[in-house]
C-alpha cells in the first residue's frame, strides 16, 4: 500500500475512500483533510453518523482508526482541500 486515504464507514457495505486525504488528532480533535470534495458534499458525508462511526486513515503501510467522532465543530477550505474538525459527543 501507498499513499495515502481516509475510509469513512470502514468495515461497512457502505464504506468511502476518499483518496489522497488525510487525519490527524489532537487535543480531543479529530482534524480530517479531505481531497477531491467540497464543502456541500463533505458536510454531506461527515453530518452522516453512519460514515462518522468508524473512520480509518491509511498512510504507507501504517493504519489509524478513530471510532465515535461524529460532532462536527469546524468545517472550511484551505489549500484547494476541505477541513473538518471533528469531536466525539459528550457522555
């Protein structure tokens, strides 16, 4: 494998790769960049709780998993890429 690519709904029937898009998490964020999409259809996508449930970034031969993220607190371009940033609800 190489590259790099987020997985929304991994391990669904319904799963979306997004390729050449990325995650990153910190301080209790989840930062998502998505390539190839705008801002109406990444809305689309995140705002599906469904899709949010479990996320998988692959890069090289390494894999992240992030599962819960499904509140979205930023959304906006930059850089010809949509960003999203992304918490889990609180319990």
């Amino acid at each position: 494998m190489s590259g790099r690519r987020l997985i929304l709904a991994a391990g669904s029937d319904a799963e979306v790769a997004l390729e050449g898009s990325e995650a990153g998490y910190a301080d209790g964020v989840l930062w998502l960049y998505l390539a190839g999409v705008t801002l109406p259809e990444a809305f689309a996508l995140l705002s599906a709780p469904e899709n949010t449930a479990a996320i998988v970034y692959q890069y090289g031969e390494m894999v992240d998993r992030y599962e819960g993220y499904g509140t979205i607190t930023g959304l906006f371009t930059s850089d010809g890429m949509v960003r999203a940033a992304l918490t889990r609800e609180a319990s």
